[in-house]
C-alpha cells in the first residue's frame, strides 16, 4: 500500500447455522425475515449495537480504515441454504470486491454451521470464492458462533478465525474486536497469522458450549487462556460444533491463530481437543421429562416466584420449527395460571385471531403444522388480548439494541396461559418477545420459553427456578442415535460409542 493511502477494509455478515434435519429450505425470505441489508442501511441498523458489524465499523473508525459493507445477512436456523440464496449473498460480497477495489483487507461475519443443497462447508465455499478474487496475502479476519463446525478450508482460507468464549452469547462485540485488533497488525506488519484446526470424533462435547455454570467448557477455555501466554500464539477458539448439521467436519474444535504455522501448534489444539473428549460425558444441565416438569410446578408453593421453562427439543435457535405442542398441550391440560409461553410459530393462527380482533374470542388449531410428528396441533377457544407488529428491539444482555420483525403478532389468552403467537420463526432469548406485546412477565408465576440455553441471560436473573425440559417433540433434542446421519465422519460419539 502507498503511504498516505487510507486503507479500505470490507466488512460483511453471512450468517446461518444449518439443521440439515429441518425440511424447511433457508432461502432469501428466511434472511428478509431476520436480517438481509444492503449498503447504509447497515451502520444505520447495526452500529451502536452489541454485534460484531458494530465492532468492525468502530475498528474502521479507530484506525482510520475506510468501512465498504455490502451485505449483512443473518437467518433463524433451518433447513439447508439454497443455491440461489448462497448465489446471492456470495455475489453481492465479490462484486463490492471487485467494484470498490482496492481492497486491503476483509472482516466477516460469520457462523460457521451454514451447508448448502449444493455445497457442504458453506462458509469455506464462500471463503474459496472470495479468495479466488483477492491476492493470497489480503488478510481475511472472520468471526463465528460458539457453536460452529470449523473445517479445514475455512482455517486454511482465513488468516483470523474468532469465535464467541460465552454461551448465551454475549461477547460478540468483544469477540469481534479481537479479531479487528488482529487484523491491524497484520496490516501494520507486526504479526503473519495463520490458522490451526483441530477436531476429535465427537458430533458433540465440552458440554454443549455452556459458560452459566463451572463446567467442562469454563474448564476448556481455561486451559485456552494458559495457552494463549505461548510463544507466537495470538488467539485461542474452542468451537463446541453444532450437531444437527450432518457434514463431515459436525463437531467441536479448537482453533490456534498463531503467528506462522509450526506444529506445535496442532499439538496444543490436539492437547485441548483431548481434555474436551475426556470430559464427553459430562453435562452441566439437567432435563426433565414433561411430565416431571409438570408434576414440579403444580406441586410448588405459590410464594416460590418464577419458574422458567425451557422447551430444548423445540429450540428455533437450533433450527427447530417452533410450533412443537407436547409442553403446551401439558400445561394447557394442567390448567397452569398466571403462566406465559413465548412463542408458537403459527402465521395462519395469527390471522384468525387478528380477524376476530382484540378483545374477540377465537376458536383455533394451533401450532404442530409443519410436522405433526411432533405434536398435532391443538385446538383451542381463547382471548384476542394483544395484537402488534411484531417488531421490537432486544433488551440484551445478549444482542442489545438489536432491532427484530416477527411480522403480526397476537398473545392469545387461553384459560390462565398468556400465548405469544407469531408469523415469523424466533427463539425466545428476550424479555421483549413477552414485554413488546403486554406480557406483564412479573405477574406470571410460570414463563416457558422455545429456547435451550440463551434464555439464561435475560430470565435467568427473574427466575426462581429453572427447568430444561426436553420433551423430545422437535428438531433440536439430544437424541442424536434417532436422527437419519448420513454425513458425517465415522465412527463418532455418541452415535457409534459411549
Ligand atoms: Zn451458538
């Protein structure tokens, strides 16, 4: 670069984390959905937020890069990518390359679980392309979630890879300015990153990835941080894998960027690789059955405060549909009071309760449509007590000042249950989903909410009690040896040993 020239960094977001179980395809109305902007738009929507976009664009404005942001894309978790929408996003990235050239150096957004019908390793797919349009030196900076599937053409591609240290993931921001931070060295000269990647034959470990208590994953990252202090090491990722995307590399890693490549440093990544297997077995959450939910909550006295009731095997955070019924079928049939459930997919269920209006009473189905394998749908007679948009911002702690459209939205009242019925899939990680449409969340003495682990952030700190129930009923359960895998490296625990 000559002296004087302001260098001109890309920033872009291409999100998804893919349950390759899920019969419903991601196509581009899944991102319009959640998050697909273009240009201005994206300083506007996302730069005082919690998000790694934010850091990128505060990392421009500290160094005095100049900031080209095509494309944010994030979608809820689904089924597999679609070409045309892969086509998409990927194309308006290489374009910005090629039209705002010269480019000194790419940050990127990413997941690190997107498998698309036409390719596998979505993200590495996406690396290859751009790098077919860079010179092998432009730094590439990206960042993924906790739970990412790393494989070897993604840490081969980029020259900084940063995932989240904390699950529910609230580190976005901070995960994304480490990797800014590594980015200007390299470009001041300091430093010439590159990437080790190291997996065990695991489809799931280090406890799922959860930071909320003392467990096998706090214990990991310990030992990640003692490490980070060697000689040339620059930053150290434990990713704990998501295991619903069936590709090859499905599992947890670990991740070394250190300055120059050396074996070494796959004996380190190897060394906490082993410490994650030999901790395989243990969990540091406990699930209950629906019916020892149940039994656990209309036992309890009423002065005991809260209970929050997580519905795992429906977790739209992990691809699950959202409109699974068992748990609410239960609690419906318990005649639970001064109880809320957030929420049920259910669009059509909407409009029929809009249709009667608020105030009206509406007899409707709801719920279990997208596969009733899961449970059927229920039918009930309830209250139009709220109807909105369905747009709101996020309270955090977990992306604060995040704007959402969960399009029209109705709490329908059924006997003493509050019901969160929504047009758009969401997991519900926020006190907003309940509080943006009058769910008084301290009059309730019983919240369940479509979520497995994030929910902590926001109602941990309100709950007395909390129980994680897996009814089983969804696309997001423990019971990995039922699902149909097909892809992924063998032998594997759990599926082929204990
Ligand atoms: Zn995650």
């Amino acid at each position: 670069m000559g002296e004087g020239r302001q260098r001109r960094v890309l920033i872009a977001g291409f999100k998804h984390e893919t349950n390759t179980f899920s019969q419903l395809p991601t196509t581009l109305d899944s991102y319009n959905a959640r998050a697909l902007i273009y240009g201005a738009e994206i300083p506007k929507k996302l730069r005082h937020t919690k998000s790694e976009i934010a850091a990128f664009l505060d990392a421009c404005a500290t160094n005095g890069w100049q900031p080209i942001h095509p494309v944010y894309g994030d979608a809820t978790p689904s089924g597999k990518v679609t070409e045309d929408t892969f086509e998409h996003i990927t194309t308006t990235i290489i374009n910005a390359l090629r039209d705002e050239a010269p480019v000194d150096a790419i940050m990127l957004a990413l997941h690190g679980a997107m498998v698309c019908t036409h390719v596998e390793d979505g993200e590495g797919e996406l690396l290859h392309r751009i790098r077919e349009h860079t010179e092998p030196d432009l730094p590439i900076a990206i960042t993924l979630d906790l739970h990412a599937n790393v494989t070897d053409q993604m840490a081969d591609l980029a020259d900084i890879i940063v995932a989240y240290r904390t699950y529910p993931h609230i580190d976005q921001y901070e995960i994304a300015s480490e990797a800014a931070e590594l980015l200007r060295r390299t470009l001041d000269g300091e430093i010439r990153p590159a990437c080790t990647v190291r997996r065990g034959n695991m489809l799931d470990g280090a406890d799922h990835g959860r930071t909320t208590a003392p467990g096998p994953m706090t214990e990991v990252l310990e030992s990640a941080r003692k490490m980070t202090s060697n000689e040339g090491v620059l930053s150290i990722s434990i990713a704990a894998g998501f295991p619903w995307a069936d590709m090859r590399d499905t599992g947890p890693s670990t991740l070394i960027v250190s300055n120059g490549k050396k074996s070494e440093y796959a004996d380190m990544a190897d060394s906490l690789i082993d410490q994650i297997w030999q901790s395989r077995s243990r969990q540091s959450i406990q699930t209950f059955t629906i019916e020892a939910a149940m039994a656990s909550v209309t036992s309890r006295p009423t002065s005991e405060g809260t209970f929050v009731l997580a519905d795992y095997a429906d977790n739209p955070g992990g691809g699950g549909y959202g409109d699974s019924t068992p748990l609410l079928r239960a609690m419906i049939e318990a005649d639970l009071q001064d109880a809320a459930y957030g929420m049920i997919y259910d669009p059509v269920a909407v409009q029929t309760c809009i249709e009667q209006g608020l105030g009206g009473h509406a007899v409707v189905a709801i719920g279990g449509k997208i596969d009733p394998h899961f449970g059927e749908p229920i039918a009930v007679t309830g209250r139009v007590v709220t109807i909105t948009d369905g747009k709101l911002r996020l309270e955090g702690p977990m992306m604060a000042g995040t704007p959402v459209d969960m399009g029209p939205t109705v709490v329908l009242q059924v006997g003493g249950i509050d019901i969160v019925l929504t047009s758009g899939r969401f997991q519900c990680y926020d006190r907003m989903y309940f509080e943006h449409a009058r769910v008084d969340l301290t009059r309730k003495s019983v919240i369940v909410v479509k979520s497995a682990h994030h929910f902590r952030a926001a109602f941990g700190p309100i709950a007395s009690q909390i129980l994680v129930v897996d009814s089983g009923a969804g696309l997001t359960s423990k019971n990995f040896r039922e699902l149909p895998y097909e892809n992924v490296r063998r032998p594997v625990y759990p599926l082929d040993m204990d």
